[in-house]
C-alpha cells in the first residue's frame, strides 16, 4: 500500500503550473484539484464517468500549443479505457493523463477497484501506444512527473499509486455552463462568448 | 465511429485538409472528445449508427448540463426493413432515447432532405449551444439484407 498521500500529490503537480489546461475527472481527484486551487482553467467533471481522458483529448487537437492534463482517478479511468488506444492512434504530444489510483471507488463507500486486483494501468497505456507510461510510488518521483507534464513530449500517462485515506471534500463550481464558459473565456478571450 | 451508411462522408472528412478525423472505440468517446473540442474553440461533428446512440445516453447529460454544441449524424438501423432482429429494438427506441435526454431530433427520410436537415440541426446545435441529430433513415442508406452482407 502507497503511502503517498494524494492531496499532497495533486498540489504538487499543480504547482506553477504556468498556461497549463486541466480536466479533473469526477469525485475526488476534481476535490484534489480544487483543494490546490480552483482555477477557471481546470474543468473539473462532475458527471460523464469515463470521459475525463477524451476530454483532454479534444482539448489537446483543439489547442495544440498548450499543454493539456487529465487528473483522474482509477475507477474513472476504468470505465473508459477503450480512450487509451483512441488517444494511443492520435498521440497528442501536448496530452498527459495521470491517474491517481487509491486502488478504491471513494465516492461509494471506497469498494475496491480493479487495480487492487493487480490490473496495470500504465502498461495498458503503453500498450495503447502512448509516448511513455510510469507507475509513480515516491514523492520525488511526484516533481519529476510535474516537470514532464509541462515537457516531456506526449501522450504521456502516469499512474500513482496513493495511499487509500479519506481527505475533505473540497468542492469547486456545480454549474456546468459556468464551468464551461469560464474556461472558454479564460482561454479564448471574451470573445469565446460570440463564437 | 464507422458505419456503412456514412462510409463515403468518413472518406470526405479524411480527404478534407480543413478537418481531422478521429475515430473512437466506442461513441461514448465522442461525446467527451465534443466537450473538450469545444472547451479549445473547436467545432466537432459526430458520426455514428442508431445502436451508437445506446452507448451515449449518460454522457449526452454532460453535453446538456454545460450547453456543449453537439452535431450528431445518425445512421439508422432496425428502423425500416430491417433483416437483422438483434438492431431493431435499439433502432425503434433511438428517437425516443435521444429526446429523453434531451437531444433536438431531425429525421431525414429521403436523400433529399439529408443536405438540409443537416445544415439545420448544425445551426440549432452551435447556434444554441444544444444537442441535435440527425437521423438518416434506412430508406436512404439501403436496407441490408445476408446476401448483400455476403457478397461484400
């Protein structure tokens, strides 16, 4: 069992985190990212389960020149994984999709999930044919993974193994049409509104 | 996602140096691709036939929680002459399904409505940041029948 502890993780990979556009999938890793800072470049999904990772997909082709993360969880993740190979023929190489992996569904009473089970998820990533794929159990190993989501080039997934704890629940925004259209203005200009 | 009935407009959209097409492992992707798509200022079209449709019902709630434009294009199955059983309930529920999320519901029964049902839905779903399909029925894609399905 991981000791790291996944608010400590999301915060770090937040960090200075400069013009970099964020998908946080739904239930606690959209907390974790709130918890760091709401920011109106984070889309934090509250429903959709399954669709973080091709959000940040079409984020990526649509703006190629910034660097997109998809900050999700492993239950999300599982129930989407035919959006590995997708964004595997794709290869985006502004992309990088990082699980954090409680090995738990936290937002139902923490059943555990597959990856308890022992099913990879960073091999089926590289499998998919992404650019790189790392299972991540030790803080420094959490900075250098920040670094690579702003330069390695991608697809780029990431799957960190965190310890199983109930943190807070850090709410952002409920309203998808704000959650939308903050993010529209805040990358595109006002003008986003008149498109 | 491919389907016979939209083969030849799939060769278009790779032919057209204006769009990218990216094909999924099922349309459920779609819809997120949609989402970011349009987060980034890019318009997305997606194609898929009725059982697709099945496979979208929760993501269209996240399309119309944020007012995502969303351009579907249906192909229909088990709609109309349908030899195969196994498509017609998904086929006959599919307008029924679509409006119960939500989702503007255009039926294009000839060919020649198809051009004009399309540029309508597309200017209902960007124009109004909403979900429209189009349905493009069997009596103008064919109805595929074992001997056709063998002979290809």
């Amino acid at each position: 069992m991981s000791t790291l502890r996944r608010r400590e993780v999301v915060r770090t990979l937040l960090a200075e985190r400069g013009d970099l556009l964020v998908v946080a999938g739904l239930g606690s890793t959209s907390w974790d990212c709130t918890a760091a800072g709401d920011h109106p470049l984070t889309f934090p999904l509250w429903g959709g389960m399954g669709l973080a990772a091709m959000t940040g997909l079409g984020l990526a082709l649509a703006q190629p020149a910034r660097r997109v993360l998809v900050v999700t969880g492993d239950g999300e993740m599982l129930m989407g994984l035919g959006s590995l190979a997708t964004i595997g023929v794709q290869r985006p190489a502004n992309l990088a999709v990082v699980v954090i992996d409680n090995e738990r569904y936290g937002e139902t009473g923490m059943q555990e999930t597959h990856t308890a089970h022992g099913v990879d998820l960073a091999a089926m990533a590289l499998a998919a044919g992404f650019a790189s794929s790392v299972l991540v159990r030790d803080a420094a190993a959490v900075d250098g993974l920040r670094q690579s989501v702003h330069r390695a080039p991608g697809p780029l997934f990431a799957q960190v193994k965190v310890a199983a704890d109930k943190e807070s629940v850090v709410l952002p925004p409920r309203e998808g049409a704000l959650l939308k259209n903050r993010f529209r203005e805040a990358l595109l200009g006002a003008s986003a509104h008149l498109q | 996602m491919p389907d016979a009935g939209h083969k030849r407009l799939i060769e278009l959209c790779q032919a057209d140096a204006r769009m990218r097409t990216v094909v999924m492992s099922t349309e459920e992707e779609g819809v997120g691709l949609a989402t970011g798509a349009w987060l980034g200022g890019a318009k997305t079209v997606l194609l898929m036939q009725s059982s697709g449709v099945g496979n979208i019902v929760n993501a269209l709630g996240m399309v119309r929680e944020c007012r995502i434009p969303l351009l579907l294009l249906v192909t229909m199955r088990g709609e109309y002459g349908e030899f195969n059983p196994w498509q017609v309930p998904m086929g006959q529920a599919t307008p029924e399904v679509l409006r119960a999320m939500g989702v503007i519901v255009q039926a294009a029964d000839s060919a020649g409505e198809v051009a004009a049902h399309v540029d309508a839905a597309a200017r209902i779903a960007f124009g109004g940041y909403a979900a429209a399909a189009v349905l493009v029925s069997q009596r103008v894609i064919g109805i595929k029948s074992f001997q056709e399905q063998s002979a290809r």
